[in-house]
C-alpha cells in the first residue's frame, strides 16, 4: 500500500469520522446521567477490548499459513508484536469498575449486545474468509479515535467518580496515537493489492458505523444497560 494509498484511506474515514465523533460527544456530554453512561462505556469497551489480543493472535496465525503470501510474511510479525502490547488491557477496564464500586463480574458475566458482535465479529469473518489484513482496518479506526488527552480529567470532575476509575480513558489517550503512526508505516510498505486495499477500506468503514452505533447504543441505555445512576 503506498503513501497515496495510505492517504486515501484516511481521506475516507475523514469523510465518516464526524458522525463517530457526534456520537461519541452524545455519550459524553454533561448532566446527571453521565456516571451510568460511564458505567455502561466500561462495560462495552471490556467486550470489545477482550477480544482484541485473540483477533490479533488469530489473524497472525492466518497470516502463518499463508505462505509465500508477501502481504501475510510482513503482517504476521506486526500483529504478534502488537498483540503484546494490546496484552493485558481488559484488565485496565475490570480495575476501572471496580474503582466504580461496582463488581467485575457485571463485565464478564453479561452477554455482549449485538452492536459488539458485528463491531468485532466482522474481523474474524473477513481474516478467516477473506485475508487477515481486514484487521489493519478495524485497527486503524479504534486506535484513530483515541479518548482526547483531557477526557479522563473531566469525566471525573463530572461524574464524581474517583480518578482511579478512568486509567484506561487516560492510557489510550497517551498510547494510541503512536500506534497509529506504527501502522501507517505498515500500510505504506504492505505491497497490497487492489483487493485487499478495498477490504482494508470497508474493515474501516464498517467499524466507523459499528463504533457509532455502539455509542448510540450506550447513550440510549436501553433497559437491559440501565442504570440507577441514570
């Protein structure tokens, strides 16, 4: 993929971001039912970031297999790495809950809605059915769309929460936007073809409009999320 590839994918997502960051600014707007949409964040953000170290494992495993595939031989060790990296975070949001004064097991033991099956359920439907690099995409949008520096400081002035609640918002902040970069130079050196570009491509888009809904979803608080905070 080269450096015009690279900048015409992210002209693409310029193009869908807005309405992410629309709803990503109704999740987090100010007023009393913000600490249960906090809550409910944890709890969505747990189900979608478990998944994202065996995503990772699961698409390098693939990439493995395809020998002689020179997208797959410069894919494989970047997830590898990355999904060292990613080790370990789910942990960051049970510790946040917990510092919620709420129980972990309200994370794990509740069946994810179906706004986190399609956001991440499409990735292992694209790297087993099409070509693992459909997670560069998927990548490129959660870590494009870090928490801004200054979001943890405010949520727990706003929410009354304590500062030990919000370590994850804070962290992502300060890593992704070197990820970001990382994978950038990936994509500009991945000799992709027109294929994979363009499912590179709707693995991005697709995770815009799934991440948005997610959101959406979030904000509504439907009754099964509901909150006595709201």
């Amino acid at each position: 993929m080269s450096t015009y590839a690279v900048a015409s994918l992210r002209l693409e997502l310029s193009l869908v971001e807005p309405a992410l960051r629309a709803a990503s600014a109704r999740m987090w707007r100010s007023g009393p039912g913000l600490p249960g949409r906090y809550r409910r964040y944890l709890r969505a953000m747990h189900q979608v970031i478990r998944a994202s170290v065996p995503l990772m494992e699961r698409a390098a495993a693939r990439c493995e297999a395809l020998t002689g595939d020179p997208v797959a031989r410069t894919l494989a060790p970047y997830l590898r790495t990355h999904a060292e990296e990613e080790r370990g975070h789910d942990d960051w949001l049970l510790a946040d809950v917990a510092a919620t004064g709420a129980s972990p097991d309200e994370l794990t033991g509740t069946v994810p809605p179906p706004q986190v099956a399609a956001l991440v359920g499409a990735q292992y439907y694209w790297l087993e059915h099409s070509h693992p690099v459909a997670l560069l995409g998927y990548i490129a949008v959660l870590e494009g769309n870090a928490p801004a520096p200054g979001l943890a400081g405010r949520l727990a002035r706003e929410t009354g929460l304590p500062d030990a609640a919000f370590e994850t918002v804070r962290l992502h902040a300060d890593l992704d936007d070197g990820h970001s970069a990382d994978l950038d130079r990936l994509l500009g050196l991945l000799p992709l073809d027109a294929a994979q570009r363009s499912l590179v491509a709707v693995s991005a888009l697709h995770t815009v409009a799934s991440l948005a809904e997610l959101f959406d979803r979030i904000t509504a608080a439907p009754t099964e999320w509901e909150s006595t905070d709201d």
